[in-house]
C-alpha cells in the first residue's frame, strides 16, 4: 500500500503532547485520520484548537455523520460517546452513547475495532501513551485485518500501559519512538 486510506490514533495519559509530535509530521494532505484520546470533554475543543495550530493538517472535533476527507483529523469530543468509522460507499464519523469498553468512553478499542471491519488492510492504526490496556484488542484486529499497526515504544511514552499491552498482544507490527511514529504511518516499508 503507497498510502493509508485512512488513520487511526488512540492515547490516554501524555497523550496530549504525543499527539502534537505525531501531528506535526503529517502532510496537510494527510488521510482522514480519528483520534481518540481520553480527555475531559471540557478540554476537548481547547486541544483539537491547539492541535489545529501547531500541525499542518486541519484538525476538528469529530461530529455525528461529519463526511471524512483528506487532510483533516477528528478528535473525538470526550463526552460520553464512543466514536467509530461509519459508511460504506461514504466514510464518516459515528458518534453513538454507550457503556464504557475496556474502562473508557470514548475508546480506542471501539473505534480501532470500526477501522479494522470497514478499511481492513488500508488503514494505519497507531496506539500512544496511557495506562491502562485500551486499544490493545482493537490495535489486534486491525493487525489481523492488514493493517499497519505501530505502538509507541516505552522510552518516549508518559505511560507504557496501552503501547505494552498491544505489544503483548502481538498487534503491533512496528515500535517505534514518538518523533518517528508519522515517518512509519506513511513510509512504504511494511
């Protein structure tokens, strides 16, 4: 694959300033990328603006049936929805109430879980710092559907919780530090 359909991100605690590394290595032309990072969801508009101005794509709060597009990224808003991949013919934010899953709402499991049923080997999925074990499953079914796993390594993580579990897991096909994380999201090299 030359280059990912779309993108799939999940952090928890010092995912914040991940993010902005990660971010800020992508192309403005980057594909749609969903992030969920586990945040109050007083904080959430604050962070995609902070986000937004410090990386070259344009980057949002995800909004119910938003139409996903090339060079934005959504962030999901915190509140108590997960968010997941919708759409068949047209890809889009689904944002729906529900239960915690592995702790959390929103989750990376729920949303990693959406990308692998719909984008299958098209897709990247990238897990970040955090406690905890949130993304691990979802990071494994994208990896058996195909897709390009990477978890951040434990040198540059806050917290190893997440990255390790997936990498326990066996769902990461790359560990990878924080400031190279974008370069493996769009290099060819498998």
């Amino acid at each position: 694959a030359d280059r990912p359909s779309l993108i799939a991100i999940g952090s928890s605690t010092g995912g914040v300033e991940a993010l902005q590394t990660v971010l800020a290595g992508f192309p403005a032309d980057c594909p749609p990328t969903l992030i969920v990072q586990h945040i109050n969801a007083r904080f959430a508009p604050a962070v995609a603006r902070t986000l937004d101005q410090t990386c070259p794509p344009r980057i949002l709060l995800a909004e119910p049936d938003l139409p996903l597009k090339d060079g934005h990224v959504y962030l999901a808003p915190g509140d108590d929805r997960h968010l997941s991949l919708g759409g068949s013919n047209t890809l889009h934010c689904k944002l729906r109430a529900g239960e915690p899953v592995s702790g959390h709402l929103p989750s990376v499991d729920v949303l990693f879980a959406s990308v692998a049923e719909t984008m299958g080997a098209r897709a990247v999925g990238i897990l970040l710092t955090g406690m905890g074990a949130d993304g691990a499953q979802g990071l494994l079914a994208m990896a058996q559907a195909g897709a390009r796993t990477i978890a951040q390594d434990e040198a540059t993580c806050t917290v190893f919780g997440m990255p390790r579990a997936a990498i326990n897991l066996g769902a990461a096909r790359i560990v990878a530090p924080l400031g190279a994380i974008a370069r493996h999201a769009f290099s060819k090299a498998a």
